[in-house]
C-alpha cells in the first residue's frame, strides 16, 4: 500500500512545472516522474509484495473485462493511428495516457494487500485532499498579491485538485453516514478545508463535478442512523454558507476587489438562460464546437476510432475556435481515438467503480469497506461530470486518481467476498446455521461471484 500512498501524494501535491522541467528524454520522448513511477517502481513494488497479498481465489471480473478491453483498444487505436498516417510521437504520447487509467487499476489491485488497508487508504485520500487544498489556497494567495483584473490568473491548475473535491465528499458521507472516519468536529473541519480548496480553484468544471458527486453521496447511499439526512440538510446548508462566506471575504481582502461578485459571474456564466456579464464567455463556449468536430471524426469510424494521435494529426486543418477545446471532452476524445472500444472499457471502469462501491456501502460488512465504497461512488460521479467538461482520465494525472480508487474497490470487494465465503464455509462445516435460514440464504449469496460488477 506504501507505493499507493506515494503514487496518490506525488501526483497530488507536485507542481505541474516542476514535472516538466525535470522530465528525461529517451529518443526524443520525455519521461517524467510519473512513467517511473508506473511502469517501474509499481511492478517492482508488485513483485515484492506479492507474498503478502490476501487470497481471494479470483480476481473480481471487473477487472479482467476493463484490462481485456483496454487491451482491444490498445490495438484498435495504434493500428488506426497507422492507417491514418498519424505521427509516431503523437500517438505513444496518446497511448501513455490511454494506457495510465488501466495500469493505476492493476497496481492498486494487486498493491492493496490485505483488509485491513482499506481504511488506511481512504484516510490517505483525505490527508491527501486536505494538504492539497492548502497548496491550492497558498498559490490563491500569492497570485492574489500581484491580481491585476483578470480571474483567471488565480486558478491553480498546476496541482491535481480534484483529490479537494473527492476528501471533501468522502467526509461528507462518514457524517451523513455514521461511519466513524475521524471526530465528527474534525471531519467538518478537514471537510470544509477540501471544499473551499476546490472552489479556489476557480474551476466551474471541478465545482459541478463536486456537487453532482456530493448529491449523488446523500441521495443513493444509505445512512447508518435514522434521521442523520434529515439533520444534515438542515444544519449542512448554513455550515457551507459560513465556509463559502469566510471563504470570500478572505478572497476580497487578498485580491483588493469584490471577489463575491466575481464569483456571482463566474456561476452565472454555467447557467443556460442567464445574460453573462460583459467581456465572459458561456463556460461552454469554448468547448462545443471542438467537440462536435470529434462527433464527427469518431462518426466516419463508430468502432475503432481514428488512432491515438488523431487530434495532432488533424489540428492544422481546423481553425483556432475548432480547436482550442479539443480533448476537453474526456468521454467523446475516446470515442475519437478508439471508437466504441475504448469507450466501453473507460466506461466500464467508472460504471463499476459505481456499481461496486455501491453494493460495499449497501452491504456495511466493515468500516473499511464502506469507506472504500463511498469513496468509489464520489470519485466515479465526479470523473463522469468531469470527464463531459474537461481533460480528465485523458490524461496520466487525471487518470491516476480514478485508477487507483477504482482498483481498490474492484480489490477490497473480491477480498470481502472471499472472506465471507470463508466466514460461511467454517459455520457451515461445523453446523453452527441449523435455524437461521434468512442468514443461511445471505451469506450463501456471498459465496456467488458478482459477475461483472
């Protein structure tokens, strides 16, 4: 778990800058920290632990139909990147992101030894939400000292801040669900911490991400104690009011300017039927025609796809409106490269990551594996909002997050079903079911694998 945790604070907390500065070229084709990190110290961490890896006497079958397909998609995409002469630069630059999602699954899969770990790694997810919202407010602030008009140069996009959004709604649900992650005051600390970190980003794509995810967290997980929803509506709302009220005070005070009213903007500017203010754009405005320039691309080959790399290969013909958002819709940027096929398995992977936590949270065995449930149903809500507004799991940090929380889960559900196979296989050797025929038929359940999910 020790590789997971470095992998989780690395892509995190690093400055984007620093990645690219200290990047190494091998043939022309820069290697950065993060292809060492998953191509070299993951398998080697791999093979190191694998003695100590709890059996489960199968994988789950998630995870061989996401690696099969990402497999398919692999071939369809390079033999459709020869076929349309695209250059061989941008199509391993292509694939190293394609094939990130996939391997972050198979390393936290097999990195995730024993039961015990799960609840140790949500607890590193929150760590990892909560310092890096710190390093979003610190770069908040030091850009705010030289802000001279222009909101946008306040975003901090050089750190992976959506890991704010995900801590934050993991919280949210050890409150509104009763499961004990820290003290309930703690947890509405660290909680708030995450949330105003991920609003300063100033990304309205990680904000409707966050509160579709936060949404999603209160109305289809189910609550521990009775009437803990009801509390947390009624008290949750002014809680955030405060948070968010602090939050813009400060941030006037910092940058010398009605920061509220920037901000009014900047959420009006996501609404379909409101007037934005003079000189700002629809948050979409950007982003709509490039996006069905690649509904067309991916429509002349519905399958396959046009290749990894297709985007490069085609942007001198289009003009800068057409492609200044291309890639931005994570979702129809695969459809482009690899069809159906690769749709199907990025598809797969945050339909499972759902599904799964889902039935983790549902069936509440142990704390740590609700909490590695919750944690899959946020991070997979968030990365389908993200993944239609912006570059998400297209690229090799955006996809490091949702790879890695999706192998947990995929792995901390096999490793639970396994225990409770043997949990019901020792009481049923020695007899101990004789008249409880309801829990029989339960834990029997338990003994059939899941099928897909």
């Amino acid at each position: 778990m020790g590789f997971l945790v470095l992998l989780t604070f690395v892509n995190a907390l690093v400055n984007h800058d620093l990645v690219l500065r200290y990047r190494l070229s091998a043939g022309g084709f820069p290697i950065s920290i993060f292809d060492v990190l998953l191509l070299g110290v993951g398998p080697v961490a791999v093979l190191l632990t694998r003695p100590f890896f709890y059996p489960t006497g199968r994988n789950h079958p998630a995870l061989s139909w996401i690696l099969l397909l990402s497999l398919a998609a692999v071939v369809v995409g390079l033999l459709a990147a020869v076929f349309n002469g695209t250059e061989l630069r941008s199509s391993l630059t292509s694939l190293r992101n394609f094939i990130a999602l996939p391997l972050c699954i198979w390393l936290a899969y097999q990195l995730l030894l024993q039961p015990l770990a799960a609840e140790k790694i949500c607890k590193a997810h929150v760590w990892a939400g909560v310092i890096t919202a710190g390093f979003v407010l610190a770069y908040f602030g030091r850009a705010a000292s030289s802000f001279e008009g222009n909101i946008d140069e306040l975003r901090a996009t050089k750190y992976v801040a959506i890991y704010c959004g995900m801590a934050g709604v993991l919280l949210l649900y050890s409150i509104i669900g009763g499961v004990g992650m820290f003290r309930p005051s703690l947890a509405v600390i660290l909680g708030g911490a995450c949330f105003i970190g991920q609003f300063a980003t100033l990304s309205r794509s990680d904000w409707l991400a966050v509160w579709a995810a936060a949404a999603v967290v209160y109305f289809f997980l189910p609550s521990l104690y009775r009437g803990r929803k009801l509390a947390a509506a009624i008290v949750g709302p002014p809680v955030a009011l405060v948070f968010l009220w602090a939050g813009l005070l400060v941030a006037s005070s910092v940058t010398g300017t009605n920061f509220t009213e920037k901000m009014i903007a900047r959420v009006n500017s996501m609404l379909p039927d409101s007037t934005p203010v003079t000189g700002q754009k629809k948050a979409w405005d950007t982003r709509l025609e490039s996006t069905l320039i690649e509904l067309k691309w991916w429509a002349g080959s519905p399958v396959v796809g046009r290749g990894f790399g297709i985007h490069e290969a085609r942007r001198p013909t289009l003009t800068q409106k057409q492609s200044e958002g291309l890639k931005h819709n994570t979702w129809v940027f695969t459809l482009a490269e690899t069809g159906l096929v690769g749709f199907s398995a990025m598809a797969l992977v945050v339909g499972g990551t759902f599904v799964v936590g889902r039935r983790m949270v549902r069936d509440r065995t142990d704390r740590g594996s609700v909490l590695v449930g919750a944690l899959g149903v946020a991070t997979a809500s968030i990365y389908v909002v993200l993944g239609l507004a912006t570059m998400s799991f297209n690229q090799v940090r955006g996809a490091i997050p949702l790879g890695v929380v999706c192998g947990i889960v995929l792995r901390c559900r096999a490793m639970q079903q396994a225990a409770l196979r043997a949990q019901w296989e020792a009481h049923a050797a020695a007899g101990g079911y004789d008249g409880a025929e309801e829990y029989r038929e339960l834990a029997a359940s338990y003994a059939e694998p899941d099928g897909v999910y």
